[in-house]
C-alpha cells in the first residue's frame, strides 16, 4: 500500500464561547487544542480519551461541522480549513455507531 497520507490535521483548535466572562474577556471552553495527527491512505485511527477530552468535538471540526478556531485540516493534498465542503461531504463523513440510531429498524 502505497503510504501516502490522506488526512492531515494541523495543531486544530475549537474553542467554544461559555457564559461569563465580560465583553473584553469572553469565556472559552478550550475542547481541542493543538492536535495535531495524520491518517495514511488504507489506514484506520483510534481515538481514545476520558469523556470530555475532545473526541468527537476534533471529528466534528476537521468535518467542519464547527469552523475551526486555528489549525490546518489537509484533505488528500488540498488545504480543506477554509473551503465550501460541498463537494468533499461524499468523501467524509460520520458514520454513526450506535445501530438503532442510524439504520431503520424495519
Ligand atoms: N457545542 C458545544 N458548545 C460548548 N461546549 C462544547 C460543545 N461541544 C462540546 N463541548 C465541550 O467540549 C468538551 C469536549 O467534548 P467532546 O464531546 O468532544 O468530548 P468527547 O471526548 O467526545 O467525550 P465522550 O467520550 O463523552 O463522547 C467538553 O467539555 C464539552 O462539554
Ligand atoms: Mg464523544
């Protein structure tokens, strides 16, 4: 298998705006910062941490189902951070674990 890498992420941040705070100091909740990983082609990663860690907030941002706070998402080559997705939704997607949840129980 040819080791060419297929997804990039580069030091990703999402941050989320908490209540508190003043107009000069907002809240953040920091749910990814600087991660930083690469997914060969062919290859499958896991993502292990406590509840809370970021998991599925870092799927969620390199789907850009959240605009990135910094950080890089690299798509076989192509810099996908600030891009229309469009044509990239056939190619990444999330794919529910839970079987009651995403297949029709008929
Ligand atoms: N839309 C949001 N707005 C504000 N905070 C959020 C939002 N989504 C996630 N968070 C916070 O970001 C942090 C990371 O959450 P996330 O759901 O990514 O964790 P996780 O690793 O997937 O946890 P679990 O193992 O329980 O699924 C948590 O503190 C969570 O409360
Ligand atoms: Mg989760």
């Amino acid at each position: 298998m040819e080791n060419k890498k297929l997804l990039e992420v580069e030091h990703l941040k999402q941050y989320f705006p908490v209540q508190g705070g003043g107009y000069l100091n907002k809240k953040f909740v920091k749910a990814v910062d600087d991660v930083s990983f690469y997914v060969n082609k062919g290859e499958t990663l896991g993502l292990v941490g406590e509840s809370g860690c970021g998991k599925t907030t870092t799927g969620r941002t390199l789907l850009r189902l959240h605009e990135p706070t910094g950080g890089k998402i690299i798509y076989d080559g192509t810099d996908i951070t600030h891009v229309n997705m469009l044509p990239y939704r056939r190619k990444m997607q999330i794919v529910f674990q839970d079987p009651y949840a995403s297949l029709d129980p008929v």
